[in-house]
C-alpha cells in the first residue's frame, strides 16, 4: 500500500503533465483514474486482511490463549 500511495504522491508531485492527460477524449484524465485505483487497491488489500486475519490469526491467537490459560 505505501508504494502504490507513495509512488501516487509522487507522480503527483513530479509529474504532473503524465497526470493531466486526457483519456478518450472525455474530461477523465489519467489521474483520475489512478486516484480511483488506489482507492480500490485499499479496499482490496483491506479485504485480504480480514479474510486472513478471520482465519489463521484468529486461530493463532486461540491456541496462544488455550497455552496461557492452562
């Protein structure tokens, strides 16, 4: 996520011209659609984690807690 965010950030930052241009002749830009990309990554990457956090860490920390109760 930091290198998606980051390099986001800073094609903002350097290179603006790349972000500007204009996608099937519409008034979207490139920009636009990357800012919506990174959105989605982080729903996507967020959905990852509690697929697996609900799964093997949850199972993990119900053995640490069945090993420190007895």
């Amino acid at each position: 996520m930091l290198v998606v965010y980051f390099g986001f950030i800073g094609l903002i930052a350097f290179d603006k011209s790349l972000m500007a241009v204009k996608v099937g002749g519409g008034t979207a830009s490139i920009g636009l659609f990357m800012g919506v990309f990174v959105i989605l990554f982080a729903f996507a990457l967020t959905g990852i984690y509690v697929a697996r956090a609900n799964t093997r860490f949850d199972a993990l920390s119900d053995a640490l807690k069945r090993s420190v109760g007895q």
